[in-house]
C-alpha cells in the first residue's frame, strides 16, 4: 500500500456538490519538498522516517550529521542530482 505523507483532504465542489479526496502520497513530492519537510521542526518522528526511507529509495541523497549550535543536532541532507 502507497505511504501517506499528512491527512487526507476532502473538498466539496460548488458546482456539482460532489465531493473529491485530495491524498498527500509522499511519491508526490519532490526531493526539495521531502528534504525541507525533514529539516523542519514541527516534523514528526515517524514522518521524518517515512521522508528517509523515501529519500534513499529515489537514491542520489546523502544523510550527514552536523552541529549548528552548542549543543543541537540536525541532519543536513546533500542533494547529488
């Protein structure tokens, strides 16, 4: 089964009064999107893994360590397009 990145959205069309899903595959995005929703802060554990996993599957991503203040870790990601 593909992998959600975010809830579904469901959007009630005026015209027709139908009602159309909208789901955030993570296949959808693009390595820019993916890389800077796993930089940011308000990422969840378990969507940052899900970004990873993705990430190393399109291949061309390298995962890096690297301190930014005293004290705080982030992950820098290089992009070897």
């Amino acid at each position: 089964m593909p992998i959600k990145l975010g809830k579904s959205i469901a959007v009630r069309n005026r015209q027709t009064g139908k009602i159309e899903t909208n789901h955030p595959w993570i296949t959808g995005f693009s390595k820019a999107e993916l890389i800077e929703k796993y930089n940011a802060d308000n990422t969840r554990p378990k969507d940052k893994q899900k970004i990873k996993n993705e990430l190393v599957r399109r291949g061309g991503v390298v995962f890096k360590w690297a301190r930014v203040q005293k004290g705080d870790h982030k992950l820098l990601i290089k992009n070897n397009l």
